[in-house]
C-alpha cells in the first residue's frame, strides 16, 4: 500500500501479508494518518526466492523472525 501526498487517511482493521519489504510506504508530504489495529506477516515467497530490490529503492534488511 502506498501512501502519497495523504492528509486524515485511516487504514485500520487489515491483513497484510507480504514477500517484501514496504507493506505501507509513504511517498511525499503525508500528515496526520492514522494506522491501527493492522496485521503484518512478512513470509518467503512461495518459490524460496529472496526479495527482490525493487528500482530506486534499496532492499532494506530485516532480521529473520524468532
């Protein structure tokens, strides 16, 4: 989900599941959003791969969960 040039936006209430990183990314000037009561699960990709690095934007590194 991205979030772009937002102002008062609500996301509340999901599940995101997730191959990479960046489930919710801010893009521009974003002020006074709220994000609660979400789910977040990051797993490998279904073929084992690791993620891939999108253009412009570096892999950010997670620590592998517990």
């Amino acid at each position: 989900m991205r979030l772009k040039d937002t102002n008062r936006s609500a996301i509340v209430s999901n599940k995101f599941k997730n191959y990479f990183p960046g489930m919710i990314d801010t893009e521009g000037p974003n002020k006074e959003n709220l994000i609660s009561n979400n789910h977040f699960r990051r797993e490998l990709s279904p073929g084992g791969n690791p993620p891939v690095e999108r253009p412009g934007r570096p892999l950010r590194r997670h620590p592998p969960p517990r």
